[in-house]
C-alpha cells in the first residue's frame, strides 16, 4: 500500500508550510489576543520545535524530516531567518541548530496560578503585508519538491500544508494544486492540505468528505485543492477525536488557532513503525 515507506536518515520525507503572510493577518484572534500572524507564526514555531523532538536519539537529531515554511504576502520566498536565510529545505538537525533566536517565555504551570519560564526557538517572524498570492507559493513549492524527489525517488510523499485566511490575489489556485499534486514518489502522490483560519466564531468544518456541504465557492474551492487523506492519517485523525472516511480529504474551513493545532499535528503525525 501507498504511504508505507520507511522514514530514515538515508530516506527522509519532507514538509513544506505555506504561511499566508498577507496585510489580512493583522486581524485580532479574539480568543488569543494577537494577531492572526502572531499566532500563526507561534503555531508553527512550536510544531517545528516539535518535529526537531521526535526526532532527538540521544544527543543527535535525525535528519528523518527535512523542513521548508514559505511565506507569501508582498513577496513569496522562504520565510526561514538567521542563518536559514534564504534556505529551501532545511534537514532537523540544521534546522534544531539554527534558529533565528530563542525566547525565554512564562506560561501557567500546570494543575496551579504559578507562572514558569521556558525556552522558545523562533525560526520565522510574523510578518502581515501586501496581497494573497497563493499560486505563486504552490508553485515555489513546486520547485522544491522536485529538487526533493530527484534526490530522494522512494521517500514517503512529501507534504505541503497550506495555511491561509483569504482568496488568492494571483489566480486561480486550482491548476497550481493539482500539478503539485501531481508529483510522487514510488510511495504515493505529494500531499497538498488547505486550513481556512478565521476569526468568526463559526463551527470548523473538519477534514469534510464532500463539496456539497461546504457554505460557499471559496470553501468548495480549497476542497478540491487538497488531498485525500490516506489510510495512516486517517486513522490518526480517528484516534484524536475526527470524524473521517474514505473520501476525507486534508482541507479545514473556519478554523480556529486550536483547530489549527490539531490539524497540523495529524498532519504532521507519522506512525513510529515508518521510522528508522
């Protein structure tokens, strides 16, 4: 079956974050008390953070994930800063060794009103200006994956998750999508998953298995951008809570900062029996 590959060292996979840096993502979060780029921005630090954790054996990290975040808004390019400047695709341990900066951060210790302190890495800023030019990101994510698979033709499928707040400024989308889709490995076509964030106090519409059902042209539209998701990330998205089928695709409407989380972590979730 498909998505099956092992995940090592000498055949890593790759993620791809696409982060709508637009002049929309100043909007407040009303449950967060910052700005949709701020939480965004945070949202991803931290699963990146997270990625480099799965992956520490001793006092190494293994090079299973190689990472890229692309920013698009007044310029579509990697949103990566520091030393990663500029950097397509970053290996883990690059990546753990380089962040642009670590903050120290307070946060509620748990179970009491007690505050602690706690490090931070920052790989990328909050940025919010300019338009929403999303074919232009899918299509420098293009480039990186084919760069990707010539190096590495039996990988697990790469995958590109989107993470926007608006229409595209640049076109249409659709054909954008479906050529990146288009790509795969011997393991399986390339992912290409879509998260809605907004700041309306609406129901998210979680990994939905048909068109029909979405409220309106744009929601139909990212739903057809984004990709099946297969049996393994079926199956994660079970486990935590999800309401899926055999035609659930990668795609969330509406989202909220906490949907987002949880998006990105089933996303992002590979079963330990695919690691090496």
């Amino acid at each position: 079956m498909p998505y099956k590959a092992e995940i090592s060292r000498s055949n890593p996979s790759c993620f791809i974050f696409l982060i709508d840096q637009s002049e929309s993502m100043t909007e407040v979060l009303p449950d967060q008390g910052k700005s949709k780029a701020e939480a965004l921005a945070d949202a991803t630090n931290r699963l990146l953070q997270t990625l480099v954790l799965r992956c520490v054996r001793g006092e190494a990290v293994l090079d299973r994930f190689h990472v890229g975040v692309i920013g698009y808004g007044s310029k579509v390019a990697s949103a990566l800063g520091g030393p990663l400047e500029g950097k397509k695709l970053a290996p883990l341990s690059e990546l753990a060794q380089n962040p642009l900066r670590v903050e120290q951060r307070t946060r509620k210790a748990e179970g009491g009103t007690a505050e602690q302190t706690y490090r931070f890495p920052v790989w990328f800023d909050a940025v919010a200006d300019g338009m929403t030019p999303m074919c232009g990101a899918i299509d420098l994510a293009w480039s990186y994956v084919v760069e990707f698979l010539q190096w590495y033709p039996h990988c697990y499928p790469p995958l590109i998750i989107n993470l926007t707040d608006g229409r595209p400024s640049d076109g249409n989308p659709e054909p954008h999508a479906a050529t990146i889709r288009s790509l795969g490995s011997s393991d399986g076509n390339v992912l290409l998953f879509n998260c809605h964030l907004s700041i309306h106090a609406k129901q998210a519409i979680e990994f939905p298995d048909k068109e029909a059902d979405l409220p309106d042209n744009f929601a139909k539209m990212l739903f057809k951008m984004s990709s099946p998701l297969p049996l393994p990330m079926r199956e994660t998205a079970k486990r935590d809570g999800f309401k899926v089928g055999e035609a659930s695709r990668g795609f969330i409407y509406n989202a909220d900062m906490v949907s987002v989380i949880r998006f990105l972590d089933v996303g992002t979730r590979v079963d330990p029996k695919n690691l090496r």
